[in-house]
C-alpha cells in the first residue's frame, strides 16, 4: 500500500504515467496550481514559495523511493520534481507587478514556464551535473536549479520590460 501512494504522490496519479511528455505535464500542473493561488487566492508569491519548500523537501524521499519501486534513476514518468519547484521561478518577480494587468500575468505564467522547460531539458550550467547526486537529490535538485535560473532571467526581463511600459 505504501508503495503504491508514493507512486500517486511521484507521477500525479495518473498524470505522469499516462500522458506524453510528463515532465511537461508535470510543469503544466504546478504553473496552474501557481497561478490558482496566486490570481484567485490571491497569496503572495513568497507565501507560495513558502508553501512549495515542505513540497520541494519531502520531494527528495518520494523519489528515492519512487526511483526504488521502479528500478530506473530518475524516471521520466515521475514528476513529483517539476511539479513542486514551479512557484520558485516567480522568487524574483514582485506581487504588484504581476498583478499590473491580467496579460501581464499571463505573459510572465507563460514566459517562466518555457524558460523552465528549456532549462529543466537541456540542463545548461552545469544543472546536467545536479542529476549525478544521489537517490532523490538527483531528481530533486536539477530540477530546482533549472527553477532558480529561470527565476534569475524572469527577474531580469521583467526588470527591462517595465522600463519599456
């Protein structure tokens, strides 16, 4: 029973195991849950990103034990990762900007989504390295870092973008 409620928690239930490209997927459902409690529950993004690091943390033994159960290192149907460190790529944005217009949200939903996926991909950096780590850390921080580099860059566009609005 254990094994198979930490294979829900690893692939989002069916989401990971039955879909194509789920490290996307897995993306897609932490950029709408960001966006949920962010523009309708109106949280602040620190207080999200509060929420995510338990998320981010426990993240490291479910997929050790999901890579376990399923006797491969980092599976890809296993999206526990991309999942729980999506509101870190909003760490450098501020509520109030964002909050500027709806387009604006959505612009920069979007933008920290594909400079996620692209980094969370090709694993520029040295992030390619991250994945070497041990059990979980492996699955767990490539993936963070790829959050944190996008967040970075995000920052920084949305610095120069409204020097230009």
């Amino acid at each position: 029973m254990f094994d198979f409620i930490i294979l829900q928690l690893s692939t989002l239930g069916p989401l990971g195991r039955k879909l194509p490209a789920p490290g996307t997927v897995g993306s897609i459902v932490g950029i709408f849950l960001f966006g949920f409690l962010h523009y309708y529950c109106e949280l602040q993004i620190l207080w999200i990103i509060a929420i995510s690091v338990p998320l981010v943390l426990l993240g490291v033994p479910i997929c050790t034990h999901a890579e376990r159960i399923l006797g491969e290192s980092d599976p890809k149907s296993v999206i526990w990762d991309e999942f729980s460190v999506i509101p870190f790529i909003f760490l450098f944005l501020k509520d109030s900007d964002l909050r500027h217009s709806d387009s604006h949200f959505l612009f920069f939903l979007g933008l920290g989504f594909l400079l996620f996926r692209l980094f969370d991909i090709l694993k520029p950096i040295g992030i390619n390295k991250l994945q070497n780590l041990p059990r979980g850390w492996g699955v767990m921080t490539d993936d963070f870092a790829a959050a944190l580099i996008s967040a970075c860059l995000l920052g920084i566009i949305q610095t120069f973008s409204l020097s230009f609005l």
